[in-house]
C-alpha cells in the first residue's frame, strides 16, 4: 500500500512537468537530490536541497542518516543519544562547469565545499538529466575534520560525543528531481 501512494504521489508531481532535459539552469534552477550514502564504512540515505545563484554557482543542504544498529546494552538516554551520532545536516556551496566547459545541457560536473554540524569538507560531482525533471547523480566527497560536535570520531560506539562524518570519505548516489525551473514550481 506505502508503494502505491508512493507511486501516485510521483505521478502527480513529475507527470505533469515539461520535459526540457538540462542537469543546471542556474538562477532558476532548484533541485532535490533522493539518493544513498556511503560515509567511511556506513550505508545511509541523503536528502538534498540545491538552489541556483547564477549560471556558475549554487547553495543547499542536505540530511545525511547512517543506518546502524544500536547496542542492545544501552540505556534509554544512550539509545537516544545514539540516535544523534547517526544523522549530519549539512549545507553547501557549490560551483558548476557545465556552462565553463562548454558541455551538453544534459550534464553538469561540480564542486563544493561543506560545513556540517559535524564535519568539514569538499565533494565532487556529476549529475546526468533524463528530462527537465528526473536526473542522476553520483558524488564523492571527504570530510578533512569534525567542527561543532566532537572534533575527531575517537569516541565509543554508542558515546553521545562520537562522530562518525568527521575525517571520512563519503560516496553518494541518486537521483534528482527538478522541482522549481523559473516557470513555476513542478
């Protein structure tokens, strides 16, 4: 039943779109980015925002949560706690070549730079677009150092001061979903 609403609801919002294939189409362009992480060696879901500044550069967020499984030892308080080591916010700024490189409108390379709670870092990026609404993407990225929470990931499974974002590779994979493209919302 969940997939059937699930499916509806794409329908509804993708169905009606005009197609017009191109992965950045700078000021007008935002974007939401579904996909999988992998954060050093920790399988989770990411949620992206990205919205357009100009032809070169862009700004967004996004929610990262690991999927981990609790020690079945803890405390109520420590399972919580627990909970907060497994998911990051993120927000970014990021620069696209498509346009620089003089590419198809279909593709788009970027780079960027992230401040989380919990870690700092740069990423780098691909996006491909089927249509003006449903893409792809794949991205790397690393985390040089923790910033608010917990500098380092030293901390024991289960700590409350434990980050596991801090200093790690990160790989991404997903799609995109154009929902705002200077003629209206999708």
């Amino acid at each position: 039943m969940k997939r059937l609403i699930a499916l509806i609801v794409l329908c509804l919002v993708i169905g009606p779109a005009k197609l017009f294939a191109q992965a950045y189409d700078g000021s007008t362009d935002r974007k939401m980015f579904v996909g999988t992480t992998m954060v050093g060696d920790k399988f989770g879901i990411e949620i992206q925002s990205d919205d357009g500044i100009n032809d070169l550069l862009s700004y967004g967020a996004k929610l990262i949560f690991l999927f981990i499984k609790n020690n079945e030892e803890l405390d109520e308080f420590d399972r919580m706690s627990s909970a907060f080591t497994k998911f990051d916010l993120v927000a970014f700024f990021r620069v696209h070549f498509s346009e620089t490189l003089n590419l198809s409108e279909k593709t788009d390379p970027y780079l960027g730079a992230d401040l989380s709670l919990k870690a700092l870092g740069g990423h780098v990026g691909f996006k491909y677009n089927f249509s003006e609404t449903i893409g792809v993407y794949v991205q790397a990225g690393h985390n040089f150092s923790g910033s608010f929470w917990a500098a380092t990931p030293e901390h024991q499974d289960g700590d409350f001061l434990m980050n596991r974002f801090a200093e790690k590779t990160n790989i991404s994979l997903g799609f995109t979903i154009n929902i705002y493209s200077g003629r209206g919302y999708r």
